[in-house]
C-alpha cells in the first residue's frame, strides 16, 4: 500500500492466530511483522511455556524451509514442514493436534461498503432523505475534521445530478485540494452526518512532518504540521 510521505509502519497479527497457520503468516507478512500469539500460546494444552516453544519452533522451522527455497506456502507443503518440526517438539505436536485446519478463509472486512462512484454514492444518500453538502480543504491534518464549505448544504435536493453539478463547480475552483462530500442525517435520535467520503485530492501530496517542542525540565512534545500549510504565506491560504 502507498503510505505517501508516511513512513513505514511495522505490520501486526493478532487474533486467533496459531502456529499451524505459520507458513500463511510468513507468506503475506514477511519478516518484519509482529506476530502477537495471545490464545495460541495461552490456550496450549501444556501451558504457556509450551504455547510459546511452540510458536517459536513453528516459526524458525518455516523461516529455514523458505530461506532453503522450499514452496512452503503451497498448502500441500507448508503443514508437511510444521509436521516434521514437530516430530522433535512436543509442544509443537500438541498444538497442530489441537488447533489442526484453522485456517484464514473468512471473508474479507476490507471490502467496501460504498459504491465505487460519487453518483452513485450520491443517489444512495438521497434514497436515504439525507441531506449533502460539498466541503474542500487545503491542510489534510488527521484532526482537521472541519472543512471549508462549499456553497449551501443541499437540504431537500432529490436528484443526484444536482448534487454532481455543485461537486464538478468546487472541482474546478478547489482543484489542488482535497474535495470531500457529507450526508447529514436529520432524523430524530440521529441528527449527525450519516456519511462522508472523499472524491477529489491533489496531483501533489507534500504529506506531514514531525515538529519538535523543548519545554522545561528536558520536556519534549511533538505535533504532527502539513507541509500544504506551511508552505504558503500566512493569509495566502484563502
């Protein structure tokens, strides 16, 4: 995934994870990852000493067996090779005995629950009565949830061409920021925005930069800036 100007995160596995799927984690994580065993070493029949000496046989087994070029996650061979591991393990037989075939063929959560085109996310919205308006802003800051907006809220607009005509309008005056649309949901019990996404960002994403704050005592704060911001004179934003 492209993280922008973001630098590289350390990936984690964590729940229901178990040896048995070591040639699995091995394969889509790599070696930089941080594999958190919570029940799959707490959960071990022999208590968590085992569970631990199971995961790490488990892993330097599947390691060795990739770095020997073995095509370990072909599943008709990774299992063989934690088989054979465990031949010298007790701990590690104990655990494919009991977690055995659980495997990761579950749907999906990155599957999205929005149309792939502003239209028809639009029409959608409005099938539901909620409301939209079309906000922009320069400075993509994580806590810069209050945006400029664009025009009037579209309150009682039932076409979605409408609402498309306003974000084409603010594509062309706003193009070097980020464009977003909202829903707001006026039912009583909810009256709050139902729905928001994004549908315009710049050809040019400078990203952030940490900045450093020394305060008495040898006390340091940082604050995340977006270089959009700064990088324009101030008053010269707007």
């Amino acid at each position: 995934m492209d993280w922008a100007s973001l630098r590289k995160c350390m990936p984690v596995a964590s729940g229901g994870i178990h040896c048995g799927q070591m040639h699995q984690l091995i394969y889509y994580l790599g070696d930089d990852v941080v594999l958190q065993f919570g029940g799959g070493t707490i959960g071990h029949p022999d208590g968590i000493q085992a569970g631990a000496t199971a995961n790490r046989v488990a892993l330097e087994a599947m390691v060795m067996a990739r770095n020997e070029g073995a095509d370990y996650f072909n599943p008709q061979v990774g299992p063989v090779i934690l088989r054979d591991a465990a031949k010298s393990c007790g701990p590690l037989q104990t655990a494919l005995d009991l977690w055995k075939d659980i495997s990761f063929n579950y749907t999906s959560t990155d599957t999205a629950d929005f149309a792939e085109t502003p239209t028809a996310n639009v029409a959608f919205c409005i099938s539901k009565g909620w409301a939209m308006n079309v906000e922009w802003t320069d400075d993509p800051h994580p806590r810069n949830s209050y945006w400029e907006l664009w025009g009037l809220p579209l309150f009682d607009i039932k076409d979605a061409g409408s609402v498309m005509f306003e974000l084409n309008e603010a594509r062309k005056a706003c193009a070097p920021g980020y464009i977003r649309m909202n829903a707001f949901n006026a039912s009583y019990g909810t009256e709050s925005c139902a729905m928001s996404f994004i549908v315009n960002r710049p050809s040019n994403e400078p990203g952030f930069y940490l900045d450093r704050t020394d305060g008495a005592g040898r006390f340091i704060t940082y604050s995340i800036k977006s270089y959009s911001v700064v990088r324009n004179a101030e008053g010269g934003r707007y």
